[in-house]
C-alpha cells in the first residue's frame, strides 16, 4: 500500500465504477485494486454503498411541497408547471393547479 498512490486512485473511485474514467486510468485503478487489499476493501464497501442505495424508495412528495416548489421555480414570469395529475386531491385550498 502507497498512501499517495492509494489517495489518488481513492479518489478516482466514483468515476471508475461509473466507467467515466479514460481507458489508461481505469486500468492503473484496476491494476492497483488486484494488488492492494486496503483499496480492494473501500471499493468493495463503496460499490456496496451505491447498491444499497439504488435499492431505497424515493420518498414521495407532498403535494402542498411540491406546489411551493413549483411556485418558487416559476417565479413571476410563470414556465414550471406540475405534471398531470400530480396535484392530486390532497391539495391544502388555495394550492390547486391552475
């Protein structure tokens, strides 16, 4: 283990799994993974993370937070609209689409 060589493949990590990174990197990342068990380890705890993730339920918004939401993103000129049906019934009085 390289400290050095360790903190800068560590923080090539993200891209290399996202397979963003240019062939010559993603392969010093590779190689440098199949020889140190300290960066094997944060990358297999990293993977693990972003899998754990993936696999959460978006919470859902509330309406009356999604109608401020849209009211502040339009601004006095108006174009932020919510999509169909999004409103729902639950709407507070006085938030309804328009």
């Amino acid at each position: 283990m390289s400290v050095p060589l360790c903190d800068l493949v560590r923080d090539r990590f993200d891209d290399y799994h996202d397979g963003l990174l240019s062939p010559s990197l993603a392969e010093m990342v590779q190689g440098h993974l199949k020889t140190c068990s300290a960066c094997q380890e944060e990358y297999r705890l990293l993977v693990s993370c972003i899998g754990v993730i993936r696999g959460l339920e978006a919470p859902a918004v509330p309406p009356r937070a999604l109608r401020k939401i849209v009211d502040n993103l339009s601004g006095p000129g108006g174009g932020a609209t919510l999509p169909d049906g999004a409103g729902g019934p639950d709407l507070e009085p006085g938030l309804e689409p328009s």
